[in-house]
C-alpha cells in the first residue's frame, strides 16, 4: 500500500518533494481524489495529497477576487461565494457520481484538471479565470506566479501551464482566481423532436441570436428521459439557457422562444427546472450508472459532434449527447474504448482532442486516455516537464 503524505504547510510539501527528488521516488500528486481513474494510472510508493492545505487565505467580494489554498473543499468555496453574491463562472463538474468516488472535490484540484461546465461556451474554461498560483515544483522549490506578486522569472505563463497540468508539473498549494456576481435567474427553453443534425442547425440559429444563451446543448432520445426525473417534454431535448437579471432573463428568453418555434415544439423551464436540468448536463448524470463503461469528453468543432457520432455508431456501440453547441460530446462506449476509431474519425473531421474519463482498469492501461500530441507538442511539453520537474517524479506517466 502506497504512503500517504497530507503536508500541512507549503514548506512542509516543499521538504517532502525535495526529499522524493534527491533519491529520484516519484509522487502520487492528488486532491480529494474524487477524479481518480481518469487520466493514465499512475504506480508510486507514496502519495502527496493536497487537502491539509486548506482554507481561505483572501476573499473581498468587493474585488472580485478569491485566494484560496489548494487542499480547499470546493462546497466550502461554494458557501462563500453564495453567501456574497458571487460564483465561480465557469460552471465546474463534480466527478464524483460518473467516476463513482467519494470525498470531497478540492479547488486546487479543480484548477490542475482545468474543469468547466456547460458555461464555458461564453465563460471559459478554469484556466480563464486563474489569476495567480503558489506551487512546489519537482526539485523542491515554492514558485509564485500571477495574481498580486506579478513574478515570472522562467519565461513561462506558469499560470497557464499549471491548470490542466494534472499534477504533473507541480503541487499547487494556493491558487487566486475572478469570481464575479452571481446571475440572478435563469430560463431554459426546450425545442422537442429535432434529431441530432435539426439540432446542430438550431444551436447554431440560437447562438447568432443576441440573446447571450450561457447553455446550449442537445440531449438524444437516449438520454433525454434521464434528465429531471423524466419531466423533459416528450422527445429529443435541444435545450438554450439563458441567465441574467430577473428584468431581462423573460425578454430573451421570448425573443429565443419565437426564434426557435420553426425548427420544433417549443417549451421554458422555470428557474429551479434549469437550475436542476444544467447541473446535471454537468456532471454526465446519464452515464453515471454505477458501471465501468468507457465514457469519453470529446471537444471537436460544433458542426462536427453530430457528425462524429453517426460515423462511429457505423462501427461500435455508442451513446452520446452534446453540449457547447454541439462542440463537446459526451460518449458512453458500450464495449471498448475504441481509441483508435474516435481519434482517427476526429483527425478526418478536422481535428480535436478525445479524453478518456472513465474506464476499467485493463481498458485504461491499454488506451492513451489524453489525446496524443503532435511531435513539436510533445517535444515543448518535454521540455517544460524537465524545467520543472527534472527528476521526473511528479505523477509520471499520468498524461503521456
């Protein structure tokens, strides 16, 4: 059984990683581990984990900024936040019910998978909120970057670098990151009985529409019945959110409603229904089902999702659904993996990344769960690994 390490103080975690890298043993780097299985396995004798660095360390809700340490509970985070107005704009998914784990998801992890939710559309992805970062890297040695100190001696957007590191180049211990006002209502409006390729072309109306919708997703026969406890309307689910302040939110939400009335019936959920249907858009709620099934995050240009599903259900099981316009599929594989099949069908519509999320543990140490890079990729990846961790004992393996 591997050791468990629970540092709770940066130079702590700065000692332990030190130690690890003058006799070259590698780490196990996690959070709450609520995201354990995804990414490649990782085999270590010891594990560093995050959560004893935890706490608040600056919240003015009147600058619109949050310092946090990296071992900080998410729902803690959370709290905060809603008791001042604020969130955390990006939308971020918790993993637990699809990857079937417990504990409590922490925001350091958060950051270091760069997870977002059905608001990335106009929101942006974790990364684009990050404002600054406190790290130990792989020799040892407490590195800042961002936020208020502003200090980049390496050349590098360490900032940047450090959200969906997995790890892999670093322990963050305290991250500073925009969490802006809260919206305050929100609408969905549901168009029924558009198949997938209806569905693309109506997103696409809905998205050139100034209506600023902040979720559009599509959700099959397949899956449609999972959602709100089967209180969709009858059919396929082509869903258009649309938030903002409680004068506006109506306003939008009819001028979105008549422009959509010619592709399919047309209803609105109320607030607490959209509420609900998005947080489990979210979190994959159809595919958490208790099993090992393979599930795959597949983000490819809009007007290819549809596409990519319909080549592949040629030659393999598969069930999906779409958000992001259709720029992010969610696949559930009803046999293997299947690698090979997706990447290959993504490079010939034009190109994207295919993430493992879920698999059985044969499954995922036969598949490359993050997207293989391009040779000049990978040799740069290489190389800023070995800036930052030259003993090569943060996570090794996890994303290549």
């Amino acid at each position: 059984m591997s050791e468990m390490l629970i540092p709770t103080t940066e130079v702590e975690a700065a000692e332990i990683i030190r130690a690890h890298a003058a006799r070259a043993k590698p780490l196990s780097i996690i959070g709450g581990n609520t995201r354990s299985g995804y990414g490649n396995s990782v085999e270590t004798d010891a594990i560093l984990r995050s959560t004893g660095l935890s706490g608040i360390v600056s919240y003015n809700p009147g600058e619109l900024v949050m310092t946090a340490r990296a071992g900080t509970p998410v729902g803690e985070i959370e709290a905060a936040l809603a008791a001042n107005g604020q969130m955390m704009a990006f939308e971020p998914m918790d993993h637990r019910p699809l990857m079937g784990t417990s504990g409590e998801p922490t925001i350091g992890g958060v950051f270091a998978a760069n997870v977002a939710g059905p608001r990335r559309l106009i929101a942006g992805a974790a990364r684009d909120s990050l404002l600054g970062v406190r790290f130990v890297n792989g020799s040892g040695e407490i590195v800042k970057a961002g936020g208020r100190v502003m200090k980049n001696v390496t050349g590098l957007d360490l900032v940047k670098l450090m959200a969906g590191s997995h790890g892999t180049l670093g322990l963050l211990t305290e991250v500073t990151f925009r969490v802006p006002p809260r919206l305050k209502t929100e609408e969905t409006i549901v168009v029924s009985g558009l198949n997938d390729a209806e569905a693309a072309a109506a997103m696409a109306a809905a998205m050139a529409l100034s209506v600023d919708a902040s979720g559009v997703a599509h959700l099959p026969l397949t899956v449609a019945w999972r959602f709100l406890g089967g209180n969709l309307p009858e059919g396929e689910a082509t869903v258009l959110r649309i938030e903002g302040l409680d004068a506006s939110v109506p306003v939008r939400a009819e001028k979105l409603a008549a422009a959509m009335s010619p592709y399919g019936r047309v209803a609105r959920l109320n607030a607490e229904q959209s509420r609900r249907l998005w947080q489990e858009i979210r979190d994959v709620l159809p595919y958490a089902d208790g099993t090992t099934r393979p599930v795959w995050r597949v983000s490819v240009a809009p007007s290819a999702g549809h596409q990519l599903v319909a080549a592949l259900r040629l030659e393999a099981g598969v069930d999906a659904y779409y958000d992001w316009q259709g720029g992010l599929v969610l696949m559930r594989m009803e046999a293997d993996p299947e690698a090979e099949l997706i990447r290959r069908y993504i490079k010939a519509l034009g190109g994207g990344h295919a993430t493992l999320l879920r698999a059985t543990g044969q499954a995922r140490s036969a598949t490359s769960a993050f997207q293989p890079e391009t040779e000049a990729v990978a040799a740069l990846a290489r190389r800023v690994k070995e800036k930052l961790d030259p003993a090569g004992i943060l996570n090794p393996g996890k994303m290549a």
